[in-house]
C-alpha cells in the first residue's frame, strides 16, 4: 500500500472510531434517576474545584452578572446533592459538607455578595437569600442534628426567619432580587428553602408557603397557564411571557413546594417547550412553542429556538419529577453533544479522574451540568408514578443513523480502489 492510501486507511479508521464513540454515547446509561449514583458525575466536580480554585468563577462573573455566584452555588450543591446518595459517615459525605461550607464562604465574602443589594427586603434580595439558604440546609440535611454546627444552625433559621418575614409583608408572591426587577423563579427557590426548614427544624412557615402558592395561581400567565418568567416587582403581575431558563428551574423545585401544582404545571411546561429539533433530539425553547423572541445572557444564543442552559436545567427538573425517560434522553443527547473529555487518575501525583464538557471551556456550564444530573428531592417524596412519557423510544434512531453513515463513508473509496485493483488483476 502507498503512503497515500495508508493515510487515507488511517483517516478513515479515525472517523469510523469517533462515529462508533458517539454511537455508544446515544446509546449507553448518562444518568441513575434519583436514587443511583450518576455516571461520570465525582470527575466533574473534581474538575470544577480545580477550576474554581483557578478562577473559573471570576471568569463567569464577567459572562453575567450572576456568574460567579452560580459556579460556587451550584457546585456546592451538586456536591450535596452526590453525597445524600450515600450513608452517613461515608467519605462522600464528610468531603461535602467540607466542600459545599467552602462554597457558601465564597458566596459569603464580598465577592460573592458585591452584584447584590444589602438595602433590599431581605437584605441582598431574594435570588441571593433563597440559594444561600437551600444550600446551607442541604449542607445541614447530610448531618446528624447532634453533629450540626451551631453556626450554620443559627445562620440557616435566621435567614429562613427573613425570608418568612419578608413573603408574608409583602403584596406579591414574588420578592425582589434586585431594586425594582423581580422573577419568580427566584422566589420559587426560596419558598422551597422555607419547606425545606420545616423538614430540619421545627415547623414554622406553612401559612407563609400556602398564602404563596395562592398568590402564585392568580398571577400565572395567561398565554401558557405558567409562572411567567418576569412580573411586576410592586403587583406580582406578569410583564414576560413564560420562558424555558427560568421555567427550566421553578420545575426543579416546585415539586418541594406542592406536589400537585409541580405536576400540573410541569406537564404544562412539557407540552409547551421540549422539542425534538430537525427530529436530532430532544431539547427545550427559550419561548413557548407558537412564540418566538430573542436569546440574552440567561438563555444564550438561540439555536432553532433552543436553549442549551435551559435544556440542561430541564434534565434535572425531569429527574425531580421522575421522567425518567426525558431525562435519559437529555442527559445521553448531552453526552453525545458535549464532547465530555475524561483524564485518568494518576496515584503516583496523587490526582483523582476528571471529566468535563466542550473541553472544559465554561465551567459553569458543567456546574450546571452536574447538578441537572445528581437531581433528587430533597423535601418531597419521589413521584410513585412518572409522568406519562413524552420523548418517543426511538429518538437516537435519526441520529444513529447518520453515524453509521459517516462512520462507512470514508471507506467507500478505498473500498472502490482496491476493487479496481483487483479486476486490473484479473484482466492481466
């Protein structure tokens, strides 16, 4: 053979290789439901510290104005989330809680507090209090009372106590993240937190979440029957239609909320945003199907009307709801999608695997990612019976395809040549 034909063999072994990897991609387990432990997920979060320690958060920070607060947020409850999985005592767990209290000290310092306003109601706003207290409870969720720091227990009742304070005197069901701006996925995060203080201490704030929820269903949108995505900050009333980023998180914790309105409206949310594009799999709109708009810096850029952090989200909120058959789906479209890139450990630097998505370019976007995948309940019981499906079971069948045919196509000429060569064979 001619080093010309050698390297064409060569060329086309490496495309068949990389058809046959996103093959088994489509095909193999992304994700355990709520109860497994998630494929892939202890390497991301290994890489996501390194890459927080190295600035990564700063670097978000300068993407949108919540960047630096959602790399650590997320972080530290992906962590949790990883842990609830395992046994009290476990390593996994004692290495979350050291490392989710290291990311509420990120989101504690100045940094951490400097895109928020001390001046609003609670102080530095709703978005701010309402993460910080969900992932101080979860931190306090993987203890034993008796074993709780005092600290953290004093901090997490304060700032449930201002939440409380806040929602009852308030008019609307949705408090301000920032002067004059509110959205009620911010609120839904922290009405969650409430429930989620009345499962780790005494009870206090079920009038405060059942005036919410009341307040919540005479303010839904009215072009889709949803929370809509931005309302009026003194009324409640909405001024943005519904829309796939903050949809994509109110159905992570609506369920912690109230269980029937969660699933009356994810299925809502469903009928109305989760779209197979070109047939290549599933993914989520930015705006309800019939609506279309203009991507920001929540959504990104919008890709047949598509997008990609809110589809990531969805893949949590499905698994929270117990769709198990969307979230597989998200999760192996997102394999196949991704390019994740895995390092193996090494004992002899003491360096455990990593693994990280579009070659660990955004971190955040893998924050994302691995908090969307180690979704679980943490207040409300797992659904007994999933959603009826909506994600039909030959969806990687198009895409599966195309592989298969760019993976043979390299070989047609070489395939041609050599039967040209052989009859040339023949005839002499």
């Amino acid at each position: 053979m001619t080093k010309t034909g050698r390297l064409g063999v060569s060329c086309a072994l490496l495309v068949s290789v990389l058809a046959l990897i996103g093959g088994v991609r489509l095909v193999a387990p992304a994700t355990s439901g709520v109860q497994g432990t998630p494929p892939g997920v202890d390497g991301q979060l290994t890489f996501l510290r390194g890459a927080l320690d190295a600035g990564a958060g700063e670097r978000a920070q300068r993407l949108f104005p919540e960047g630096h607060f959602f790399a650590h947020v997320l972080y530290g409850l992906a962590r949790v989330e990883y842990a609830a999985r395992f046994g009290t005592g476990e390593p996994q767990r004692i290495e979350a809680v050291r490392e989710a209290g290291w990311a509420l000290e990120q989101l504690d310092s100045p940094v951490g507090r400097a895109p928020f306003n001390p001046d609003l109601t609670p102080a530095y706003g709703v978005f701010y209090v309402g993460w910080t207290t969900w992932l101080r409870g979860g931190v306090l969720a993987l203890e034993a009372p008796e074993r709780r720091d005092p600290v953290q227990v004093r901090r997490f009742a304060e700032d449930s106590a201002a939440l409380g304070a806040a929602f009852d005197a308030a008019g609307t069901p949705y408090l301000p993240a920032y002067s004059g701006q509110a959205w009620p996925v911010d609120s839904t995060v922290a009405v969650a937190a409430l429930r989620l203080h009345d499962t780790l201490l005494p009870p206090r704030y079920a009038g405060t979440v059942d005036r919410w929820l009341d307040g919540v269903r005479q303010r839904l949108d009215p072009r889709t029957g949803l929370m809509p995505h931005r309302v009026d900050p003194d009324t409640g009333m909405p001024v943005e239609v519904a829309r796939g980023t903050s949809q994509s998180m109110i159905h992570r914790f609506l369920p912690e909320v109230d269980g029937d309105f969660a699933r009356e409206q994810y299925l809502r949310f469903r009928d109305r945003f989760v779209t197979t594009p070109l047939r290549l799999g599933p993914a989520v709109r930015e705006y309800p199907e019939g609506t279309s708009g203009v991507g920001d810096v929540d959504s990104g850029p919008l890709l047949l009307g598509v997008s990609l952090s809110a589809t990531v989200v969805t893949l949590g909120a499905a698994q929270v709801h117990g769709d198990d058959r969307l979230a597989a789906a998200l999760a192996r479209f997102g394999e196949f999608a991704g390019l994740p890139l895995h390092t193996p450990s090494t004992e002899l630097l003491d360096a455990r695997s990593t693994k990280r998505y579009a070659f660990g370019v955004m971190p955040v976007g893998d924050a994302f990612l691995a908090w969307s995948k180690t979704a679980r309940p943490w207040v409300a019981s797992p659904p007994t019976a999933p959603p009826p499906p909506d994600v039909p079971g030959w969806w990687q069948l198009p895409l599966l395809a195309g592989l298969l045919v760019v993976g043979l196509l390299p070989w047609v000429p070489w395939l041609v040549a050599r039967r040209r060569r052989s009859r040339a064979g023949g005839l002499s």
